[in-house]
C-alpha cells in the first residue's frame, strides 16, 4: 500500500523518483505524484491514475532540480483525485511531505488545526501532517519532525522537504516500512528494496520512531529523543533481473515458474529456540494465513505439537490467556503486513516466543522477532502471491519436523531425497500448463467457481478460491467438502464449476461422494488428483487433472500450483490486469 520514494544527489531527481515509483508500483495504487526541490523552491506535479501520466505530465513541465520526493498512493481518506494524490504542502508551500500508513488521530488534528486557522485542501490524513509540521516549525527541520511525531497516533512512514533547507531529506517512521540506501555522493529512500537495486545495494532500515536525515555525504539516524545513531548496512544480492518480468508477459506468471526454484533453497534459520515448544499459535492475513492452516496441519500431523492458525486482524479481538512453553509463528511475505505485526506484539506480550517467517530480510517483523525463517524465494511483485506461498509452506513442513525430532515425537517420517524431489515435481506441474488455460479459458466468464476439499487440501481450495477472486474478480468460494451439503449447495447450478482436491488418501472416498453430489446437481465436476486416484476420481468428475506421484503430505505444496495457473489464465482471458488487481496493494500496511 503506498510507495514512497525519496532521493539526494547530483543526478535529476525527477528521472529517478520516476523511475524508483514504477518499480513500487506492484504494491497497488490510484494516484501518483514527485515534488524536486530547485534550491529555495519547491515543484510538484501530482496525477490521479498511473505513473505513465505522471512522467507526461513532468515531460509537459520538467522538474529541475537535484533533491525531491515522490509517492504511489493508495486511497484510504477520500476518492482518487488529483488534490488528494500526494506529495501535500502545507499552506504556504514551503514544507512538502508524502506518507505511507494511516493517522489514525487525523479527525482531531484536523480540527485543532483548523481551529487555528488552517485551510485544508484534500481529504486526506496526510495533509494534517504537512500543517503540522509548518506548526511546529522553528526553522529545524529534524527538530520538528521528531516533534511532531509525537502529535501522531497510528502508522505511518513519512519523507520530507523544507524549502529552507535544499541540502537535506527528512524522513521518518512508525509501524511502516522505510528503507534507506547510499552510494557517493548520492543518497535515497524507499518503501521497498526493489526501487533502490538500480542504484544501491549498501541499504539501511531505521528502528520503529527513528528519524534520518539524508544528506549527499550519506544517511544520518536520530532517536525519538534526537540522538544520533550509527547506521548499519546490510547487502542485498538479489540482481535486477530477479524484480523484472523478462520473458514473461506477467510478474504472477514468472513468479509461478519461480517456484521450482524457491522449494529448491532451504530457509535460513536464524536463532530457533534451542527447545521445542509445547504448543504453536500461527498468525497470518490472506495468502500467508492459508501457509498457517497448513503449517498447523503439518506441526500436529508430524510433530504432535497442538497448532492454532489465527487470522491476525481477528486474533487481537480474542481473549486470550498468558501462553505457557508457546511458539508464536508469525507469517508475511512483506514482513510489513501492519495486522500481523500488532498481532505478534500481543502475542509476544502475553508471554510467547516470537519467530516471523517472512520473505523480507530487514522487514520489521524480522527485526522484532528474536528468532526468524528467512524464506529465500526472492522478490514476489505480483499482488497474488504465489512463490512466497510454496516456501513458506515449506518451511513450516521443516520447522514440524524440526521439533517433531527435538522432542521426539515425529510421527511420519520423510526423507530428505523427497524434500530434495519438490522442485522437479513442481516443475513437472509447471509442464502441464496448456491443459489447464485449455480448460479455463472457456469458462472464464462462469458466474460462480466452487472449490473443495478434505483435510490439508481444504488449506488448498481456501488458497485457490482467494487466488481466483483476487484476479478474476469472480466470485469464488472454497469449503471443506463436507459441508457443502450443509448450505452451501443450495448455491449449485447448471454447468457451474466444482473443483476437487484430492491427494490425501484417507479423505479420497468421501470427498469424491461429495463431488458426485454436485454432479447430480448439474455441476461441471473438475478432480486434481495422485496417480493412484485417477480410476476412482473419473467416475465422479467430468475432468480430471493428474499432479506428479509424490508422497501425500508434500502433495499440498505442489498441488497449488496448477490452481494459480488457472486463476492465471481466466484472468488474462478476461483481459485483467493480472499483477495489479482493482483495489488491492501488495503489501498492507494499515489495518
């Protein structure tokens, strides 16, 4: 959600805001907008729509200067419009700021301000941001920024120009994420890593209410209370190609085919407990929640150990009592995903031990966490997400077996060669893409899609329904098979597809009943099934897709896969924009 982009230096800044905002533009948004500082001046141009308008709009009206700031914005407070995109100013145009994240006391900012005198421009929250700072203002920038952070209730990432200072980039940060980078001569910051790899790869994130202020000497770090901190650098390997499409029309396509690739690299482990727990609660939103039904599925299935997947944003609604000898596994690709964190913060309150899995080195979830899996997937830009998934269902199929061993309780055994098998299975899946966009493609335009399924493939009809609304904008709903007959059928119609997941053998008869139920009824019966099913799945399906022979408890992570692809290609057929789905954003930084 939101993208910010800020740069220092003595290359156009123009070119480089421009360009650092297309690279962010996977994480969703409805307007843009860069302000150039041009010595005591400053220059904005702001769009509602996309960045190609923006850049038309700065070729009409080049931005001359060295020094600027630049923002994708998300729409949270008031419609998508040229007044509400970002960058805002204050009244007297002096101070411009953009800002990723929520203020959630903005009402009573706004009418204390307007109280004073204030004109308000926009709807948004931020601009109560921009007239606060020209409140506080005593003709030091850093001063007032870390003042006025503390009139701020809520989240937010903020970047900063004063038109009295050309020398200089204030930024600031609280439960949003902000990276910074530097290079000689030049400095930047960013929302993600992607828009900085062009120039640097030497990053820096500052801690939670940490200010910087970016010079052309480099990046210097403030404490809430003004104290200089010395900033610590890690190194991104990553390469330019991983964050582009290259042959691929799609970044969610690429990403698919990434896959045999991320289930090949183990998670790097940092600081595991040294004993198991006795108990593990799993904390997730969206995508990375079905990785925690599974992960759950898996810890009691292999390891014995009780599991309870939580949606974040509801787990904090709960009441819950102190944990005792408990893991809390909190799970996000972005590591940024604002629920998630404040969920983990409770759990870890109330006495658990925090371990984040997430895909992001330097997120803040792997920073407040004492104990981390890294998932080594590379960078995921398509808003669906689909290699982060598979690896983070991978590592949470080696932490079970992990603590599975370490108390002695493993209670199925797999052998490494098979963990090694992932990726030529997953590629084998890949192989089979043309069957499935034959199949989808003239169903595409069906009103309602059905998937279902028992057991760890319910985890996965929950994951391929979410997929296929995500991008297609159908309607799409996944049920554990059995209770279909408990409502939901009343729902079947002629020709509407129903689509069963069957890998676990012990659930094969019954989900296979349930699916006749559902042909009886009209429906077109789809089956993605084991070898050894295919018989039985023909006499209750009108077709059947057969996944690689594997063993049954690895059958989930791969059986995900021809299910992205087909949400895939109903979406390209309908003619969507597949990595950029309507009123989505990639990484969901407010709650």
């Amino acid at each position: 959600m939101c993208g910010i982009m800020g740069y220092i230096g003595t290359q156009s800044a123009q070119e480089i805001l421009l360009n650092g905002l297309e690279h962010l533009s996977y994480r969703g948004y409805d307007s843009a907008g860069v302000a150039v500082q041009k010595e005591n001046r400053l220059q904005i141009v702001k769009t509602r729509g996309r960045i190609d308008l923006l850049r038309q709009k700065c070729q009409d009206t080049p931005l001359d200067g060295t020094l600027g700031i630049g923002h994708t914005r998300w729409a949270t407070h008031g419609p998508a419009n040229d007044l509400n995109a970002h960058p805002h100013t204050d009244a007297r145009g002096r101070i411009a700021i953009v800002h990723n994240g929520v203020i959630e006391n903005h009402a009573q900012l706004r009418q204390m301000l307007t109280a004073r005198g204030f004109v308000f421009r926009s709807d948004t929250d931020t601009e109560c941001a921009a007239h606060l700072l020209r409140l506080l203002y005593d003709g030091d920038m850093l001063r007032t920024l870390l003042l006025a952070a503390r009139y701020l209730t809520g989240s937010y990432a903020i970047a900063a120009l004063c038109a009295d200072d050309p020398s200089a980039l204030y930024c600031i940060r609280s439960g949003s994420p902000l990276i910074l980078g530097t290079r000689e001569g030049e400095s930047y910051l960013s929302s993600d890593i992607p828009a900085l790899l062009p120039y640097t790869r030497e990053l820096t994130v500052p801690e939670d209410g940490e200010a910087a202020v970016l010079r052309r000497s480099g990046i210097y770090l403030f404490s809430a209370k003004g104290q200089r901190r010395r900033a610590q650098t890690f190194h991104v390997s990553w390469d330019m190609q991983s964050a582009e499409k290259g042959v691929y029309p799609h970044f969610m396509l690429k990403e698919i085919h990434e896959q045999p690739q991320a289930l090949h690299s183990p998670p790097i482990i940092r600081k595991l407990p040294a004993r198991a727990p006795s108990q593990a609660v799993l904390l997730g939103c969206g995508t990375a929640y079905h990785a925690c039904l599974l992960g759950a599925y898996y810890m009691e299935r292999l390891a014995g150990i009780p599991a309870f997947p939580e949606i974040a944003s509801e787990y904090r609604s709960r009441i819950a009592f102190p944990y005792r000898d408990c893991a809390c596994i909190a799970v996000s690709q972005s590591g940024e995903t604002a629920d998630t964190i404040s969920a983990a913060r409770m759990a870890k309150a109330r006495g658990a031990v925090l371990v984040t899995l997430t895909n992001t080195l330097g997120s803040t979830l792997e920073r407040m966490s004492p104990a981390a899996l890294l998932t080594p997937a590379g960078p995921e830009l398509s808003v669906a997400s689909t290699k982060a998934y598979t690896a983070q269902a991978l590592a949470l199929l080696q932490l079970a077996l992990r603590w599975g061993r370490m108390r002695g309780t493993l209670q199925e055994a797999l052998s490494e060669q098979q963990l090694l098998h992932l990726p030529h299975w997953a590629q084998e899946m890949l192989s089979s893409s043309s069957a499935i966009q034959a199949y989808i493609e003239p169903r595409a335009d069906q009103p309602l899609f059905f998937f279902i399924g028992r057991g760890a493939d319910a985890v996965t009809a929950r994951e391929a329904a979410l997929k296929f609304k995500e991008i297609t904008y159908t309607p799409a709903e996944s049920y554990p098979a059995g209770e279909l007959k408990h409502g939901a059928i009343a729902l079947i119609h002629e020709g509407m597809p129903v689509i069963a997941i069957c890998t676990q053998p012990e659930w094969l008869h019954k989900t296979l009943v349930n699916l006749s139920e559902c042909r009886a009824r009209g429906a077109e019966c789809v089956c993605f099934c084991l070898p050894h099913m295919e018989k039985d799945a023909r006499e209750a399906a009108d077709h059947v897709f057969v996944l690689p022979d594997m063993p049954p408890l690895l059958a989930p992570i791969i059986s995900v896969i021809p299910l992205q692809l087909l949400a895939y290609y109903a979406a390209c057929k309908k003619g969507l924009d597949v990595d950029k789905p309507r009123n989505l954003a990639k990484s969901v930084t407010v709650e």
